[in-house]
C-alpha cells in the first residue's frame, strides 16, 4: 500500500483555523472542489417550506428520486442505487466484490485504495505519465490488463490531474476487461463540469456493459457536501439488488430527498454553474500556461492542477503564501506519483480566481 502523507483537505478549515490563527469564515477554499455558487436559490427557498418532511420517513425505495436522477442522467431509473454520499457506496460495492488484486489509475482519490485494503485486497497503480500530460496511453493501458486483476478503478475527470477518459477509449476499456472478467468502477464526480460531458460521461455504456458501475454525488456540482446525497448507476441489475439488500434501510434523510428533486431538475442553476466554470477554467488555463514559471494541464473538471517550473518554487511554500492571504489551495506532495513542484486548485469566479494568480504569480 502506498504511504500517504498527511494534509490539509479542502474541508479542514477548523484544523487551519487552529494552525493559522485564521477565522474558517475568511478562508476561501480553493482546495474543496465546491462550485462557488453554492447552494441553488431555488433551492435555498423551497426546502425551508419542505421541513416537515423530516417528521417522516422516506420511501425506503426512493422511488421518486432515483426516476429524477434517471431522467437526470438519461437512465433507467431500477439502474440507480441511492447512497449517503459516494464515499457510501463505494464502501459497500468494495465490500460486495471483495476484489483480491485491483487496479487504480493514478495518481488519484486515496479512498479507493483505503477501501480496497480496508477489505483485505492489494492494489496496483498504473500511473499517469507526466511527460504524456497525464493523459492516459489507451493502447499502452489495454495491454496491462490481465484475469489476475478483479477491479479497475478510474476516476473520470480525474482528481488531481483533471484530464477526462472519453466514453470511445471507456467502451474499449470496457471490451477488454470483460475478456479479463475485470469489473470497472468509474468515479464521475467533476464530470457534470465537463465541457465536452456528452463525450465522457460513461453512463450511456451501462446499457451495454453489466462491469461497469459509476458513482456520482452532489458534494461538488451542486455545492451540497453536506447533504450526503449520492447514487450510483449500472446495469447489472445483480449488483443493484445485492447492494439494496446490503445497505441499511434509510440512509438518505427525507429532507435530501426533497432537495435531490429539486436540484437535479434546477435547469437554471446548472447551466450557471457551466457557464461559470467553463469561462474560468479557460481563462486561468491560458493566464498561467502565459507564465514560464507554471506548467499547466488540459483541464476537464473545475480544477486545474499545476507543476511548479520556477526556481525556489514549492507546493509547500506556495501553500503558505496562499493561506497568509486567506485562500487555501491543495498541496499535491501528498498524492501518489506527485511530488512538492505541483498544486491543484479549483475556479471560483473572476475575481476571487485573479486574487489568487496575482498571489501565485508574484
């Protein structure tokens, strides 16, 4: 197992509080990942009329949700499995395969690995090369998997590097590993900030493959990481209904379910929140691929991960010198095949994004 070091995650802002002497409410994190436009109006308004919702339980089925998220995502409803958070069902679908030799590209999210040990399992990392971009070799890929691997985990777009698998290389992925009997977990957190999403996202694929499942949550498009609302699709009804047995009755509260059906069908705050994102990730991508002191990589999420060209230049020391100023980025030493030359941080509007180049740039 690879060692992680500690860090600070995008939601320790008590632990920088401690440390910094800096009130959590006058940081701005750029580490979270969160879209800055924060909760939906909509919703904001008419959850408050929803209250008495908590004097019930919800349908243990989730009925009305999950053909919310269907119509959503553009699948079968009796294809979504509700869970509380992503981090839930990526527990309970590790627990279900109990997979003895999985494979994770990296460098990437450390809970899948942690969920794989957790479980007695052994991972391997097939790592992104730096000199490609990160951008994955598909034929290069293809040709590592092997019957002795049970579980592919790909994180798409990917966190920290930010590039995106299209759905073409996923379904070539998909072929290979069912002649290797290799099931494919594929994390679409950031891909609903995706430009090009009707290119990458996967979820087409579950109507053709039963070894796919992909996980999606709420915690960053729609700026909810408290609500713990998340859900997972696949095909392989056998994987549905093992899940469903498996998992406690009501882990989704009833105020979570009245909030997802406002917000997957909040057409307006969506489309901000692309607009928004698509126009600054643009914008900081080009101002720092203008500076010879920063290498930049195609960013699909609403992050952007940097490597540090400059000399004297440290993610350590870029951190601090964020943080004096209130703004928290992501120190990426502490990923697997990274190093102290490179800082991920995400868009949060154009004059909070300008503050931080200026203080990076400096």
């Amino acid at each position: 197992m690879l060692q992680h070091k500690d860090h600070f995650h995008g939601s320790d802002l008590e632990k920088i509080e401690q440390i910094y002497g800096i009130k959590k409410e006058n940081i701005v994190s750029f580490s979270a990942n969160v879209n800055p436009l924060g909760i939906s109006p909509l919703l904001r308004e008419t959850l408050a009329a929803h209250i008495d919702a908590i004097s019930t339980y919800p349908d243990r089925e989730y009925l009305s949700l999950r053909k919310c998220i269907g119509e959503y995502v553009g699948a079968d409803f009796e294809n979504i499995i509700m869970g509380n958070g992503s981090t839930e069902l990526i527990s309970l679908f590790i627990q279900l395969q109990r997979p003895k030799k999985a494979l994770i590209i990296g460098p990437t999210y450390s809970e899948y690995e942690r969920e794989i040990a957790l479980g007695g399992g052994a991972c391997l990392y097939y790592p992104l090369k730096e000199e490609q971009d990160f951008v994955l070799d598909e034929k290069h890929f293809t040709g590592q998997l092997h019957e002795g691997i049970d579980l592919l985990v790909i994180c798409n777009p990917n966190n920290p590097t930010s590039g995106a698998v299209t759905r073409r290389t996923m379904r070539h992925i998909l072929d290979v590993c069912k002649q290797n009997d290799i099931f494919v977990m594929v994390d679409e957190t950031y891909v609903e900030f995706a430009d090009n999403y009707g290119e990458i996202t996967s979820v087409p694929l579950t109507g053709y493959y039963n070894n796919i499942v992909i996980l999606r949550g709420t915690s960053k498009f729609f700026a909810a990481p408290g609500l713990r609302l998340g859900y997972a699709v696949t095909g392989n009804r056998d994987l549905v209904k093992a899940i469903n047995t498996r998992k406690n009755p009501w882990t989704i509260n009833s105020l979570a379910v009245v909030a997802g059906e406002i917000m997957f069908r909040d057409t307006e705050y969506i489309g901000r929140t692309r607009e928004l994102i698509s126009g600054e990730r643009e914008r900081m991508h080009r101002m720092f691929e203008k500076d010879g002191r920063f290498k930049v990589y195609p960013p699909s999420g609403n992050f952007m991960l940097v490597r540090l060209l400059g000399e004297g230049m440290d993610s350590g020391e870029m951190f601090e010198r964020a943080i004096r100023e209130g703004m928290m980025i992501r120190d990426c030493s502490t990923f697997p095949f990274l190093d102290h030359r490179y800082v991920r941080f995400c868009f949060m509007g154009r004059e909070m994004d300008d503050r931080l180049a200026e203080c990076l740039m400096r």
